[in-house]
C-alpha cells in the first residue's frame, strides 16, 4: 500500500500492510530546520505565509517519512477571520483580543470567506501536494467548536475555564449561537481545503475533556456532529480528537467521526470495548516518552501499536503534540520503529 491508500483505508476501518503514521504538531515545531526556518518571524506570520507554512509541513516529511503531512497552521485562523486579534506570545501562548463575553459581543463577530480572507492556506495546501505528488496523504484540521469558543471567551488559554463555563451556564442562548456561528464559519474553512486536497481533516477539541459527559453530550454533541457530518459529505474522512476525552467515548462515537483519536490517559483495550467497533482509534503515544533514550522510545511504540492490534481501524500517533524540545534521536528511533513493520513484535 502506498501511503495515501494507508491512511485511507484505516479511517474506514479497512485492513493495512501496517498502521499508517502522522504526529500531531509534526509540522516541524520540535527540528533545528524548523527553527532555522522560523527565525524572524511570529508562528501567526508563518501560517500566512504559504512559502514558509508549505516549508514548515514538508520538513518532517522530507527527514522522517510520515505517511501524512499535517497542514502546518493554527486552529485560530478562524477566530482571526472573525474579527478577533490573535498573537502567540512567547510564555504565554495564544492572546485573543477582544474577549467575547455577551450577546452582543457574539453578533460582534463577522462570517468571512474562507476561498478570499484564508486564501492563504489553499495555496499552502497546493504547494504542498505539489511536492508531496499523489501517493502520500495530505491532512486538513480545524478548532472544535468548543476550543474555539473557549480560546475567544477566556482571550488565552486557562486552566479551569472560568468564564467560558459562567458563559455556557449563565448565557445558554449566546454561548449556543457562539458554537454555532463557529460551525457555519468552520464548514466553508474546511471545505476550502478538501478543494485543496486534504484527503482526510482532524477536528482538534484541545479543552473538551474539561467538560463532564453529560454536559458534553447536551451542548457539543449536536453542533460536533453537524460539523462531522457536513464534511463527510465533501467526500473525506474525519478524525475527531477530543484531550482529556477517557469519559467521553460513548458521546464521541455518536457523533459519526470516523476516527476517535485518543489522548495517552486512556487504555487503548478499554477504548476499543467502549466503542464497540463502530470508530477507527488512533493514538496514543504519551509525548513525554520521547524524552527516553532512543532504545525506550522503541519499546514504547512497539507496546503501542500492539495494545490496538485489535482495534477496527487504527492509526498511530502521539497522545497530543510533540512537544517542542523533544530530542532529535529519541524522534529518529520512533519514526524508525513505527514506520518499519518488521520492527513491531506480532
């Protein structure tokens, strides 16, 4: 199998040659070329700029031989879109400005048009698939409705989401049209870039988990699964990730995605029997373990791959991104492992 055949058929849960491979935040974050490549400008600049952007996705591809190239951009471009400033502050993250807060603050908001107002990551997408050619996957992403909402109401990230829960309980009317204005914004996003040539997208929900299950399923359930559905019916997969998502699983397999990707705090057997065959897994490497000598990152994705043998469909990952110190050579033995059949242990 070639690598976009890979990818494909284990989104639908059909045999592979072995499990097909990509990383979350692979887009050269952890690389000396990266960083080479980054000097003199902000991360916001990089995504608009589709020379630099396409660079930056083809860096690990070019060193490693993922199966899949991820897009290199941010889950706020939307949000910018919107109205809203963004900036990436060293030690601090994301900075959004102004916090949405109210009604009024939601109707504040504009709808753009992703083919002209992010036009900038079509033409990275096509720069990207022109050096990948036709036999390696390409991967679309977008924010999740409720990440996104939470990043423009708290204005950073936070530990406790404060103002983003007294907003969904105090102001229940303008929190649901918040998501779903994210949802009628994020629909055209994505599908700008299967016009481009994603063959499959990632919906990242980075603070989901932060959501008790039955909260989840009464306020994300819904709008998720019109964000799902919808692109589906451009014709690509869609892999959903939810952080922190061990009490989740139930409410994430209604929601029809095709593949549930899981963070590393949940045991790859229990997430196979809660999800009772109906999803593809992909996971779930805890990103840490890169920061072991070579031969125990070996050993870690050997374990990995092995705990989901019995999954439907499965793709390997990381638990969350690769964080961007990881060692060099503790990344060369993963790649080196999971992208050789012969390595994993029947």
């Amino acid at each position: 199998m070639n690598p976009r055949e890979r990818l494909l058929a284990a989104c639908r849960c059909q045999p592979t040659d072995r499990p097909p491979a990509w990383m979350m935040r692979q887009a050269g974050r952890s690389l000396p070329e990266y960083r080479q490549l980054r000097e003199g400008h902000t991360f916001m600049q990089m995504c608009h700029q589709p020379e630099l952007a396409a660079e930056a996705t083809l860096q690990p591809i070019r060193r490693f031989g993922m199966d899949a190239a991820v897009v290199f951009c941010d889950i706020l471009v939307p949000a910018e879109a919107m109205g809203i400033s963004v900036s990436i502050e060293e030690g601090t993250g994301p900075v959004l400005q102004p916090c949405v807060r109210n009604a009024e603050d939601v109707e504040r908001l504009r709808d753009f048009d992703a083919n002209s107002e992010t036009a900038f990551l079509s033409k990275t997408l096509h720069r990207v698939r022109a050096e990948l050619g036709e036999e390696r996957a390409m991967l679309g992403f977008c924010g999740a409705p409720f990440t996104l909402a939470s990043y423009m109401i708290e204005g950073r990230s936070s530990r406790n989401y404060e103002n983003t829960k007294a907003f969904m309980l105090g102001q229940p009317a303008a929190f649901d049209r918040l998501v779903d204005r994210i949802v009628d914004n994020s629909l055209p996003y994505l599908a700008m870039q299967v016009e481009a040539g994603v063959d499959a997208v990632q919906i990242f929900d980075s603070w989901g988990g932060s959501l008790d299950a039955h909260t989840w399923r009464e306020r994300m359930l819904k709008p998720v699964t019109r964000l799902i559905k919808n692109t589906q019916d451009l014709g690509v997969p869609v892999i959903l990730y939810v952080n922190g998502c061990s009490h989740l699983l139930e409410a994430l397999v209604e929601t029809g995605a095709d593949v549930l990707s899981i963070d590393w705090r949940v045991d790859p057997a229990d997430a196979i029997r809660r999800t009772k065959g109906q999803v593809a897994l992909q996971g779930n490497l805890d990103p840490t373990t890169l920061f072991a000598p070579p031969e125990v990152v070996q050993r870690e994705a050997q374990r990995t791959i092995q705990s989901f043998r019995k999954a439907p469909g499965y793709i390997f990952n990381l638990g969350s991104g690769i964080l961007p110190n990881t060692p060099l050579e503790s990344t060369t033995a993963l790649w080196e492992t999971v992208l050789n059949p012969t390595s994993v242990k029947s």
